[in-house]
C-alpha cells in the first residue's frame, strides 16, 4: 500500500481483544503451551500516528497511565517497526504517536494492537507495499495476540494462540470492562498455571496437550446469543489470576450482582470482562461499578482489525 510521498503522517487505528474462551494445554518441553481461544475484537482501540523520521521513537498519550511504558527498542510498537524495515530493506525510521486506550498489562492485548497498528502505518508511510499474508508473518513473530489484532472480528486461535481461524459470529456483544491499576505477568500467570495444576493434580483432569474450542461457544457466537455465550465463557488462566490477585473475585461477584449475564478474566488479567444483554445493561452496569470506585468502560464485539484512518 503507498501514499503520496507529500503526506506526512499516517493514522492507524488497531482493536483490544476479549477472550470469550481460552483453554490452555499441558506445559511442553520448551516451557511453551499450545492453547485454544476464541478471540474477540472489541470498541477499545490504539490510535498510531507515523511520521518521517531518521530513527526508531514513540511516545504516548491517552486515556490510561503510560508512564511506565518503555519507549526504547523494548517496546513491542518499535519491534514491530524495526523488523518491517528490516523485511523491506528500509533504511529510514519512523516516529511513533501512540494514543492508547486499551489498558497495560491488562489482559486485553493492548500492546500486540500498537504493534499491528504500526505494521500497517509503517507499509503505508513506507510505501514498502508487504502482502496482508507478509504482514501477518511479521506479526505471529511478534507475539501471539498480533495477528489476531490485524485482522480483527471473530476468529478461533490455536498453536500459540497465532493459528486463526475466522469464526462466524452474529449481531452485537455488549461488554464492560472493569480496568485494574495493576498489571499481570502473562509468564507469570501461566507459571501460576502449571503451579496450581500441579496442586491439584489429584483432583482435575490432565491438560490436554492439543485443546480445543468448546463447540458451545461457536454456536452462540453464530447465534449472536449473549445468554448462550454467558453459559459457555471459560478461561483457564482465571484460577491462577485469581490466585495471584485475590481482590479480583469480589470485581466478578459485583458485577454479576449488578446485572452482568457473566464475568471473566480477560486473557491473562486482571482486566474483569463482563458480558451483558444489550447497551441499557451495559450503561448500568457501568455506573455501578463506578459507584464502587472501579475504573469501568463499555464496548461492543466483534469490530474490525487494524485500518487506516483519514483525519
């Protein structure tokens, strides 16, 4: 994709995620798990703004704390730039504005969305012209959630997560989300995982070492049904979340006192995700959680993946 070489910025726009089913399977040999999900993209979105530039830099706004946000070659946005150039042969840089508005560490793939949101600016900006199939290459190396972010909708994950498959899905989805002040470890909640199946490994079943979606879950999502999907939302990363953050269980209790059809860990926390019956629920269910303190934004799924956006 090129743009004339008089722009001077260019403006992408890349969806958070809920995982409305996540089953984690047994840890392998290199300390890896292969997993099932159902994605969904939701109304939470990173806006990048790319501009000319001699290096690599980013710097953040918006709606959520980002100073504790690295902004060096760390950074997943400027991985994301720097491997693209590498790919295309590029020998400039860019400068990165990053609005963000899906929570840090939080569960809901905040930064795999500014990393798929740069790809596209940078083969805009660039005119480097890389095939979709090119650019998804380039995000499944970046991290499990990146491809998921740039194509967006509804989609089954498998492998790590980066294997997708579209999923038909129905209608609106009407979530809150209850956003925490703390962040999670991804690594070190599924090292909570397999601490706490080894806990319990008289009383549960084995982890399935190749697992699979529920087929419930798909049937509600093609029936657009949230009361059928609030049946079947299931995430095997909860318990050790949980675990880790204690707090987090009276956040699903209340919500689910107020109204929520269903709540869930969202990914690998501690952002709460509920689901509710349609946009009235979701308001209410807002202003209560607020009343308690809570930080809490609505959104809808499934929505789009990473885009161009003309200002």
């Amino acid at each position: 994709m090129t743009i004339p070489a008089s722009s001077q910025v260019v403006h992408t726009r890349a969806p958070g995620k809920v995982n409305v089913f996540l089953k984690v399977g047994a840890v392998m040999d290199d300390g890896y798990h292969d997993v099932a999900t159902a994605y969904q993209a939701v109304s939470l979105y990173e806006d990048v703004r790319a501009y000319p530039a001699d290096d690599f830099s980013v710097e953040f706004t918006g709606s959520i704390d980002t100073s504790g946000l690295s902004t060096n070659g760390s950074n997943l946005a400027i991985k994301a730039a720097r491997t693209l150039a590498r790919r295309a042969g590029y020998r400039g840089g860019v400068r990165l504005e990053i609005e963000k508005n899906v929570p840090i560490a939080g569960g809901m793939g905040g930064g795999s969305a500014d990393a798929a949101a740069t790809l596209l600016a940078c083969d805009t900006l660039w005119g480097t012209e890389a095939t979709k199939d090119e650019l998804l290459a380039i995000a499944a190396k970046l991290g499990a959630d990146v491809p998921f972010s740039f194509t967006g909708g509804t989609a089954v994950g498998t492998g790590r997560g980066d294997q997708l498959s579209p999923a038909l899905a129905k209608g609106q989805f009407h979530w809150v989300f209850a956003i925490a002040e703390f962040g999670m470890s991804t690594p070190g909640v599924y090292t909570e995982l397999d601490r706490h199946r080894d806990r319990h490994a008289q009383d549960i079943f084995p982890a399935s070492h190749q697992p699979t979606v529920d087929a419930n879950v798909l049937q509600a999502l093609r029936a657009g049904d949230p009361v059928m999907l609030a049946e079947s939302l299931h995430n095997d990363l909860q318990a050790p979340a949980l675990h880790l953050a204690p707090g987090l269980g009276r956040v699903l209790e209340l919500g689910e006192e107020n109204g929520a059809l269903a709540g869930i860990i969202s990914g690998s926390g501690p952002t709460v995700a509920f689901l509710v019956a349609d946009a009235d629920s979701a308001l209410e269910l807002q202003v209560a959680l607020s009343a308690s303190r809570l930080r809490a934004v609505r959104a809808t799924g499934p929505v789009h993946g990473a885009r161009l956006v003309h200002d």
